[in-house]
C-alpha cells in the first residue's frame, strides 16, 4: 500500500506531481494525480486504445464531485484555468490517498462527513468504474457529479465550436457516439468549461489549454454505507455496463492474484507485479507489451529489453511464448518489425533483433521449452545471416574483424536514438559497445541452442572470432572502461556511457574486469540508475527538462535511465563487485512519482527529479530482474493460473 495523508494531499505542489495509472489490458487507462488536478492533456477516467495502444482516445476527462451537506456545500473537484487561477480547489480537503492493490482510493474529511472514492478499469474491456461511498455522516448527503467529456486523440486537445453529440440513453448518455457514462439519476444538461490547463503540458513547451463538455450530472441521496456508482465505457456496449463496484472488486483481486503467481512475499515485490500486469496488452495477434503511459505504444525494442523483467520473472510463460512467436513472424531481412506508434511496420533499430535472440535464450532458460526454439530457429538464423552478410542501415559484420558495424547519416539506430529536426543527437554510427556485446551473445547462445535441438551451425565460431576482435578493440587504453563505439566517423569514441555495462553483463563478452563496474559507478550511477553520460563530458545535460528540443538534447546526454539499473546489477555480479542498496532509491521511487511504478527517466543532476514518461515498462522490468537476481528469483505458490 502506498499511502498519502493531510500534508501532501493538501499540498499542491506535492499532491499535482504524484501520478496514478490503472489500465484495461488493451493499451488503455485512467491516469490523474493524487490532488485530482489534471496536469497533463493525457489524464483523465477513459482513454480508450487502438490495438497495440498505436494511437488512443481520450473520453471521459473527468467526474467532478459536489457533496451538499444541510446548507453547507463542498466542492471537491481541483481545476487549473488559463491564466493560472485554481478553482474549485477540493484537494484541501483530502485527508487520505492511498493505492492498494492497484486500486487508488481517495478519502476527503469534511467534518462530520466522509466520502471516499475508487477508481478501476475492466481487464480486457475499454470500461472504468468509479465509486463514491460515505463513510460517515449524520444524516443523508447529496452527492452531485458532472462528468466532463471530450473525444480526442490522447496527443492533442480538443476546442468548443458548437454543441457535440450527446444522446440520452438508460441511466446516462453517449458522447459523440464513441463511449457511454451511466450512473444515478441522470439529469442532462450542457455547457462548456473553457480554458481548463494543464500545467506538464506547458513545462513541456506545448499547447496546455483546452475545453472540455460538462453534460449534465448524476445526483444521489447517500446515507452512511451508500454508494453512488458511474460507469464509462467506450464501443461497442454490448447490454448493459459492468457495475462499478465489481469492477473495483475484480481488479482488486487480479491484484492479488498476480502477487500469487509471482510467488512474492514481500510488499515492494507484490506491487511490481501489479506496474508489470498495467504494460501487458492483449492484441488481435497476441499478446505485446505498451513501452510506456501515457504517451508510448508498443516498440520492439522496448518489449524484447523488458520482456525477461516483465514476462519471465513474474512467471507469466505462456505470454512469453506467445510474444516470441508472434514477434518471429515478423522478422524481415533480419531485422525485428518496431510498430512504434504509428501503426505500421517500420523496421528501424539495430539492437531489436539482437534483443529478441537473447529473450529467446532467457526464455530456455526459465522453461526448458525447446518445441519453442525449434519453432523460432529459423527466424533466429535469419537475424544472424542478414547481420553477418549485411542489412538495413549499414548494418553488417565486418570481414575484417567479426564486429558488427551500423549506422547510416541522419539515422539513430540504437537505443539512443533522440534526433532533432531528423537529426540525430547521439548517432553512434561504427561499432557500437553494446550492440557488439549483444550481438556476441546472440551468437554464442543461438549455437547453444541449436546444437541443443540438433541444427547443424556454424555461430559458435562467429561468436568466438567477434569475442577475440572485441577483447582486443574495445578497452580504454588508460583502463578506464571500454569505448563506447569504436570505428565510427571521427573514430574511437572514449565517452563514458552506461552501453558498457552490458558487455560485462552478458557472460560469452570477454568484458569481466571490475574496473569497468567501478568507473560507471563513480561516473555515472545515481541512486535511481544510471546517467547515459559522465558529468563533465562534452555535451553532458544535467536537466532533462524545457521544450521537446530541450529535453531530446539532454534524453541520453547525461539523464538518468532507471533500466540501466539491470545492466549495472548483472555486470556487479558477474565481477563480484558490491550491489548492497543499489536498488533501495529505486524501490523509494515507487511512492514518489509514477505511485506504484517507475519512470522513464530522471534529471542527471542531483536532487535527480523524474521525468519522461512516470510509467515506463523497461524500467519496471529491470528493477524487478534486478531485485530477482539481488534477493534470489521469487517462485509461485502451487499451480496458480494467470488471471483471466
């Protein structure tokens, strides 16, 4: 249980910062913050997701609440306006916050009255439920509530030019055809709310106003013990709408069921499988994963980093062969399909592929599953013939040396992979650290692996020749780590950078020396992960913050990425080298920002604020393999079937 009390409820410049999440299973979710103001054009109680969670629609923006007490009124709602007035300003009321089992509830104290609201979604349905029940009260209350509604791409906001369609139905209405709100007594009306900001929009150089429809509103005579229950849910309908309560109640046991399954014993433990359960999506093909909320889809490369983290060490096997097979069936030239967020197949990363053959040898190793490795074996033979013989991009091994080599002018093929105007700001071109160390790895293992299912190869000795030219290549002369890239267009690049740290990770890379793990923990570790830069280097950004140009020059210039933690766990372990409380900031982090999960990233520079995305999929993944390998992996108790 996370929990908030008076002081950082009340608080708004504490309460407006602390952001929750609860998901529907396809890629979309409720997202606000602890005060109930919306900072960002992305919160609200219904954004609804194409398959992937490509693109998504935001509806239902909010259920602002008025309690009527004998003659005294509270209005419970918090509302920012353009121009910065903060009116109706509820949050001050707010005696409690607290997410359990993944459900956030709210309780505001008003004297001789307490209310208390849940939020959750439908697991597999575009459906939340919300509900109001008075904990205490002297005599019945009147509970009004306004939803305020829109229907808009997620990204963008929407302006009031005429009435919108809104169509009376059986206990509520239909907003433009799209989503369907019901609840107690119904009473239409219509105006629009204009002006309303969001104040993350604007600190992040973006448009932060839009306005928003307030339809009407549902009233109810409460008594202690009384619930008033909304429901929204997005098309089609299909009858009647799932009662809010039991929506509360099924997410609250999916909650413990996923504790069960991942056999965790431990509060933190239980609470990363529940942030694991929010990126895990079903789509028409199978099932994938979302990169991160509230902006990101599904991206191939984010989902073969997570996917040990996400699929492997909390258990869910039977998901993680289904994603290995359908990401196999879209391997082309050997490279692995990124379906991003537009919706289309772009095959765009250097590392995709290379990941994809290493969740295949994690996977083995979990389930001694090899029906599933012959299945996928000539998907893997294909990303190592098209990288040793040449793909995409410049993407090729080297006859000279083994190594593999990427890059083409303009691009950003690795993982940092920020550009400007279409010009990328760290472009890595030549022999990347990392990519060489994954690509070493995917050899050696894929040659394990065939030889276990008894297919004649050759990559064993690929790999050892890309070992020997990568031992020789890659160290720092002065022994201060190893090159980031090496052979690219202004030739061996010293910068410190966390890439390293996955050649010492990976056990076929000649790359075990302490010393390694000692510089990124001086340079670069934070107590929330590791810096993608050493302070000091040319071009260090200590700020992951200002316009979008701003923050994508600072991205992997110097800001702190949480995943990074894995890497720098593994690499620890692998040269015995100290990890005691190398996690603990990160396990802090769980209450601090996205509640209950981990950011994308955070500042360089102390006091490190987060930033990016609060809920990001790899860097949940990681802290969970992390803490695995740390503490030992946590198994279930019997044979406990994944929730439905």
């Amino acid at each position: 249980m996370i929990t908030f009390g008076r002081q950082v409820c009340g608080d708004l410049a504490q309460s407006s910062t602390r952001e929750w999440l609860v998901t529907d299973g396809l890629g979309g979710y409720a997202m606000g913050t602890v005060a109930g103001l919306r900072t960002r054009r992305y919160h609200g109680l219904l954004a609804v997701a194409a398959p992937g969670g490509s693109s998504r629609m935001l509806g239902l923006a909010a259920l602002d609440p008025v309690v009527r007490a004998g003659d005294r009124l509270f209005r419970l709602a918090t509302d920012e306006w353009a121009g910065g007035t903060v009116a109706p300003v509820g949050h001050v009321h707010l005696a409690e916050f607290r997410l359990e089992d993944g459900v956030p509830c709210w309780r505001w104290d008003l004297g001789d009255v307490v209310l208390q609201r849940e939020i959750a979604m439908a697991h597999g349905r575009s459906a939340v439920g919300v509900v109001f029940r008075v904990l205490r009260a002297p005599r019945p209350v009147t509970l009004e509530l306004t939803p305020l509604c829109t229907w808009r791409d997620a990204h963008g906001e929407r302006h009031g030019d005429g009435e919108p369609w809104v169509t009376p139905v059986a206990e509520g209405f239909e907003f433009d055809g799209a989503y369907r709100v019901t609840g107690p007594n119904w009473q239409p009306g219509g105006e629009w709310y204009r002006g309303v900001h969001a104040r993350e929009e604007a600190a992040r150089g973006l448009n932060p106003d839009e306005d928003l429809w307030a339809a009407g509103w549902f009233t109810a005579s409460l008594s202690p013990g009384d619930t008033a229950c909304v429901t929204a849910a997005a098309a089609p309908f299909g009858g009647v709408l799932p009662a809010a309560t039991d929506l509360v109640a099924a997410a609250r046991d999916r909650a413990r069921s996923l504790g069960r399954v991942f056999g965790s014993t431990d509060d933190v433990g239980r609470q990363l499988a529940v942030a694991a359960d929010q990126f895990v999506i079903d789509t028409p093909t199978g099932p994938s994963a979302v990169a991160g909320y509230p902006w990101f889809g599904e991206w191939s490369r984010d989902l073969m980093t997570s996917f040990e983290g996400l699929l492997l060490t909390t258990n869910r096997h039977d998901d993680a062969r289904r994603v290995l097979l359908r990401a196999g069936a879209t391997v082309s030239e050997g490279m692995l399909a990124n379906t991003a967020d537009t919706g289309t197949l772009e095959y765009n990363t250097a590392d995709a592929a290379l990941w994809f053959l290493h969740a295949i040898d994690r996977y083995s190793a979990f389930t001694g599953d090899l029906d599933t490795v012959a299945t996928l074996a000539d998907s893997m033979h294909s990303v190592l013939e098209h990288h040793q013989r040449g793909t995409r991009y410049g993407i090729a091994a080297d006859p000279a040396d083994g190594l593999l080599t990427q890059g083409k002018p303009g691009f950003a093929l690795t993982w940092m992979d920020a550009r400007i105007g279409g010009d990328p700001v760290t472009e890595r071109q030549g022999k990347a650290v990392e990519i060489n160390a994954l690509w070493i790895e995917g050899l050696a293992a894929t040659a394990a692996l065939f030889d276990r299912i008894g297919r004649r190869n050759d990559w064993d000795a690929a790999a050892s020749r890309a070992a020997t030219s990568f031992a020789r290549r890659f160290p720092r002369p002065d022994g201060y780590g190893l090159y980031d890239v090496v052979d690219g267009p202004g030739g061996d690049d010293p910068s410190v950078r966390p890439n390293q740290l996955l050649a010492v990770a990976f056990p076929h890379v000649p790359a075990a020396d302490p010393r390694i793990v000692e510089a990124c923990r001086g340079a670069l570790l934070t107590s929330l992960g590791p810096r993608s830069l050493a302070p000091g280097s040319p071009g260090y950004r200590g700020r992951h913050q200002g316009g979008s140009a701003d923050r994508d020059r600072a991205y992997h210039q110097g800001t702190v990425w949480p995943w990074l933690i894995g890497p720098f766990v593994d690499a620890a372990q692998r040269v015995g080298a100290d990890v005691g409380g190398v996690l603990d900031g990160l396990e802090l982090h769980l209450g601090e920002w996205g509640l209950g999960s981990v950011s994308e990233t955070a500042d360089g520079d102390a006091p490190h604020a987060a930033t990016g995305c609060p809920f990001q999929a790899w860097s949940v993944a990681e802290l969970l393999r992390a803490r695995a390998a740390v503490h030992g992996s946590p198994r279930p108790v019997g044979k406990i079937a994944m929730p439905a």
